[in-house]
C-alpha cells in the first residue's frame, strides 16, 4: 500500500486528509486524535494494511456505530493514490462524478466525493466533462428524502433533513379547560361581558353573551432517548419538536440516557441552531447507554409536577432497548400512567417490517403504551399530528 513518498513527507498530509474525509462522513475527529494516528502510524509502520488500518481504527474511532464507516473509507481512500490529492483541498463541495464501484454507505460515497478548492480553477478532463446535472432539490428527490430512514442518509442529506423538519407542523389536540370567556354560544350567560356592553351602551343590553370554556392545549412531556442507538434520531427530532412546538406554553422537554437531563430550558431559545449547541453542551451522557427505568424514577422524584393531573399527553422517544433493572422500569411505567393522560411510544425501529418488541424494556413499553408510531422519516413525522387525534379520541 502506498501512503504517500516518504522522502517528499507526504505521510502527515495524507493522515490529515483522511481525517478530514472521516469528519465528513461523520466522526468526531479532532486535531488531538490526528496526532495520536500519526503516533500509531509510526508504530505499526507501513508494512502491513491490516495492522496499519487497526492502528488507526483504534485512535480515530470511538463509537461502535462508526467502525464500519471507518473500514469501508479507509479502503476507499487508500485504494487510490490520486484520491488523496483530491481530497487535500478540502472547502467546498463539488458536483460528483462518476460513482465508484460497488455499494457504499452514503456517509461514506460523500466523503470520498472530490473537493474543489475555493477560487480555484476546474480543469476539465475527458471524465470530467461528462457531468450529470444537481437534483438535489427537484421534486423526485424532495419526494425521496420524505421516504428515506434518518439512519441512512448522508452528512449533506441528513442536514437537508433536518432542515425540512423544521417546518412541519403539529397541532397539539386542545381540552375544555375550567376557565370561561365570552363567546355566541354557551350554558350560560357571560355576566362580566354583559355588564361592560351594557355600561357602554348606556345600560340597555342589546344581547346575551353565552359563558364558553376556553380550549387550552394538552400539556406536553416529551422524553428523548440520546443514546448511542438512537444518536441518528435525537438530533433530528429536537430539532424537529423544538420548531413545532415554539408557541407551545406548556411543555417540558427531557433527555434520557444512562441519567436524566432537564432541556425546558434550553428549548426557550428561539434559534433551533442555538438551542442543538446548547442541547450538546447539556447532555453529558450523549451516546451512552439507555437506562430508561432510572431515569424516569428521576423524573418522579425531581420533576413530577409537570405532569399536570390526567391530561398530559407523553411523548416517549427511543427504540426500547434499555440496559437497566426490568423491575425499575417496569414500577416506574406504571407510575407514569397513573399520572399522565396518554402515553405515546415513538419507535424507530418500528421501520423494519414484522417488528416484535422481545427486548425486556421494549415489552414493558408495547404492555404500558396507549400507542406506538414509527418515527424513521419525515413521512411519518407528518403523521403524528394525525397519529395524536385520533389518540386522544379513543
């Protein structure tokens, strides 16, 4: 394998180039680990692929989820010696060409596109020449991208995704609440109203204002899971929950891994952008594990009055794949029906067809759930408006 000709002192440049392409496929790769690949590098030596590939899988990647991103680049990107020169003028991306052979993860086949230097000039080849016109934004794709799995996309596309989140709407369904205002119908007479159109029309009472209860919406609890699982998902549906529900008084916003993280506060941030930056600085336990059952009992015992009585509508984000006690979680469900209106399961993995919930914790959830909808992609998303009706009509 060919990294690069030592005397010329191309191997630093090719590890940082790689490292580059990495942080376009995804994976948090800092200067710090960059260095550490160059160390290992140096350790390993050049002689063998394999080792060479596990020295530098073990420096660069720290999430399972992302070592198969890794493998599948790493013989992408050292399979040509002339990708790497390509790679090194990295700012904008172009338009790509011809696909490379073989099925790549999207992650990766975007990661390994062609960069093009800012203000530097193309030269076209007899390759190059044969482009194919950018339907990123023609209706097909648009159309595609509302059927595609969040899990599955690529950095450019899921980051359109998110964006088109953004401006779905969601009416929440609203209740009869206690108080009363002024309205054309109602049990009875509005007094209050009455007297303030009588003593402007010099005491004559020319009608009746009936005493109508206003409609308030359902008070909202929403528990996103931010595990290592569902890492793919969270970003997505806070951003999705924090622009549909922006005008929505009455909502508390929680995630959930190994402990429970208050994010009420980070949601009053008008700026979806802002409020992610401030999300990730909150979450400490951000691709973890899931204890679910833990974290609901903090939940109980720290924030149990945002459940207001039997109408608050929960909306439980995760896959159901829980590493805690059975028992905790199991009492700590049960309370959360005591105390709350409806509980919705939102379940990605609801995507794959003949889906069984034969987890523990996803069993627990399929027992103790009003209903359960899959929240893979922006179809669906669409169809929780409609999915939240029609449970509170039942």
């Amino acid at each position: 394998m060919q990294l690069g000709d030592a005397r010329s002192g191309k191997l630093a440049d090719n590890l940082s180039a790689f490292g580059r392409a990495l942080r376009r496929a995804g994976l948090p790769v800092d200067p710090a680990r960059i260095a550490l690949a160059q160390q290992a590098t140096l350790a390993v030596g050049l002689a063998s692929k394999q080792d060479l590939s596990a020295a530098l899988e073990s420096v660069l990647v720290g999430r399972e989820q992302d070592r198969a991103v890794f493998r599948e680049l790493f013989d992408g990107f050292f399979k040509n010696p002339d990708l790497a020169q390509k790679l090194l003028s990295q700012l904008l991306p172009s338009a790509q060409g011809k696909a490379e052979p073989g099925k790549r993860r999207p992650r990766v086949r975007e990661a390994l596109a062609p960069q093009k230097a800012l203000g530097q000039a193309a030269k076209p080849s007899a390759q190059d020449e044969k482009l194919e016109f950018d339907a990123a934004m023609t209706a097909s794709d648009v159309q595609r991208l509302h059927h595609a799995d969040f899990s599955q996309l690529g950095v450019a596309e899921y980051r359109l995704v998110e964006r088109l989140a953004r401006e779905l709407p969601l009416p929440l369904p609203h209740y009869a609440a206690r108080r009363t205002r002024a309205g054309a119908r109602g049990s009875g007479v509005h007094w209050p109203q009455l007297l303030r159109e009588a003593a402007r029309s010099g005491g004559d009472a020319t009608r009746l204002p009936r005493r109508q209860r206003c409609l308030t919406p359902l008070p909202l609890v929403v528990l996103v899971d931010v595990s290592g699982s569902m890492e793919r998902y969270a970003r997505l549906l806070l951003a999705f929950l924090h622009a549909a529900t922006r005008h929505h008084k009455r909502r508390a916003v929680f995630a959930f891994g190994t402990q429970l993280t208050p994010l009420s506060e980070t949601f009053r941030i008008a700026d979806t952008d802002q409020m992610l930056l401030a999300a990730g600085r909150a979450i400490a336990d951000f691709a973890g594990g899931t204890q679910l059952g833990a974290s609901l009992a903090q939940l109980r015992m720290q924030h149990a009055r945002c459940l207001v009585g039997r109408r608050t509508l929960v909306l439980l984000i995760t896959d159901g794949l829980d590493t805690g006690e059975n028992a905790v979680l199991v009492d700590e469900l049960d309370w959360l029906k005591r105390h709350s209106g409806r509980l919705l399961w939102l379940n990605p993995l609801l995507r794959f067809e003949g889906y069984a919930p034969l987890a523990r914790g996803a069993a627990a959830l399929h027992q103790r759930a009003d209903a359960m909808l899959a929240v893979h992609n922006l179809n669906r998303l669409e169809e929780l408006a409609r999915s939240l009706a029609d449970l509170m009509k039942r």
